[in-house]
C-alpha cells in the first residue's frame, strides 16, 4: 500500500503518540498505511548514528522515513506565529525535491496575510513590519512556496474553520486530505531503502496521476 508520511507539529502535543494513532487511523480507513515522524525505522537506527547528538538522529531518522514514503501530507496549522512549523516545512520541501506529490491541511481559516496582519499590529498589506519588511499578500494560505508545491506536485490543499479549542483535536480536514489522495492512483516507491539518505530521483517521475484541486471547507 502506499506509504504517506504524516509531517506537522503533532509531536509536540501532550500525546504525540496517541495522536499519531488517530492519524494512522484514517490512513488505514483509506488503504494507505501512515508514517509518523516518532515511528522508529524498521530494523532500527542505523550503528552509524549511535554516537550522534539525539537532535541529529531525530532529524535523520524523520529524512529516511520521508525517503521511504510516496507523499506527504502536512499539518499546516499555524504553529506559535502567523505561518506554519518550521520543521514541517522543511519537511515538505523535501519531499517535493523528491518530486513525489505533497499535500497540506490546516484548522484555521483565515489566510497568511490575515494572519501576518494580526500577529504584527499592522491593518493593511501595504504596510510594512517593524523592521521595514513587506508583506506577503498573495491570498495563499501560507507563504507561496508551500501553496505552489502542493498545486504543482498535484497533491491536495484543505483547509478547515473550526474553534479555537478544536485547533488541534479536529482531524476533519485531515480525512477530507486523506480521501482526496486516496482517489488518485500512486506508484508505490517500493524499493527504496529508508536508511540511504544519498540517493538519486528522477523528478519529472509521474507518482500520481490526476489533479487536486484547492478548497476552502
């Protein structure tokens, strides 16, 4: 079945792993099977690791389990700013250059220039920030290179309005990714070795066929 790694700032709720069974859980309802970042790798870290810092092994283990998958989909929640986590970004970029498909949800309506006009006192995207700086003022739902990674690897892009205190328990969009993605027909990556971080890909590769197109729940 296809393999989807699970990227956002779940890991630091007070159950990560609770929450990352949810999250399984819908996959698996879909007949895909999740990855989540706190999954140990099968066989276990490689001997090379061992004497490296547990920040680094975290951050290689999360890359192998990525090279191990066929998509990701990214909790893009906005994570202690107006933007989505930092991490799971990265993580997001990553697949992409992998040029498998990427997709995104997130519990809070409003768009980045909303949110960046709040979290700096600003009322107007023609203004610029306390350190001159300017606004981004797209209408994306987040910085522009995530949108246009999703758009363009086909993936899916659901955003949901749901109570402040459902920010982080609502899985609703979550699902609504799931289904969108399970619709399609990907290519598993089957032979990919979790633990070979150098490896090569051909990003003009077709993973899934068809498109996805955005909307707002």
């Amino acid at each position: 079945m296809v393999r989807v790694y699970l990227a956002g700032p779940d890991v630091f709720l007070p159950d990560p792993m609770a929450r990352g069974e949810r999250l399984k859980a819908v996959c698996a309802r879909h007949r895909m099977v999740g990855v989540f970042p706190l999954d140990p790798l099968d066989g276990g870290d490689p001997e090379q690791w061992a004497d490296l810092p547990l920040a680094e092994r975290i951050a290689r283990r999360n890359e192998a389990h990525i090279l191990g998958c066929d998509m990701l989909v990214a909790n893009l929640t906005p994570f202690r700013g107006p933007s989505a986590d930092a991490g799971t970004v990265f993580e997001l970029g990553f697949m992409r250059a992998l040029g498998r498909p990427v997709s995104g949800w997130t519990n809070v309506a409003a768009g980045l220039t909303e949110r960046t006009l709040a979290f700096t006192g600003r009322t107007t995207a023609a203004e610029r920030d306390a350190d001159g700086m300017a606004l981004e003022a797209f209408g994306c739902v987040d910085n522009l290179m995530i949108d246009g990674a999703i758009h363009a690897s086909g993936g899916a892009l659901v955003v949901a309005r749901v109570t402040p205190e459902a920010r982080w328990s609502d899985l609703g969009a979550f699902e609504a990714c799931v289904a969108r993605l399970a619709a399609l027909s990907p290519q598993p990556n089957v032979q990919h070795q979790p633990w070979q971080i150098n490896v090569s890909c051909n990003t003009s590769e077709k993973r899934l066929t068809g498109t996805l197109p955005t909307k707002e729940l």
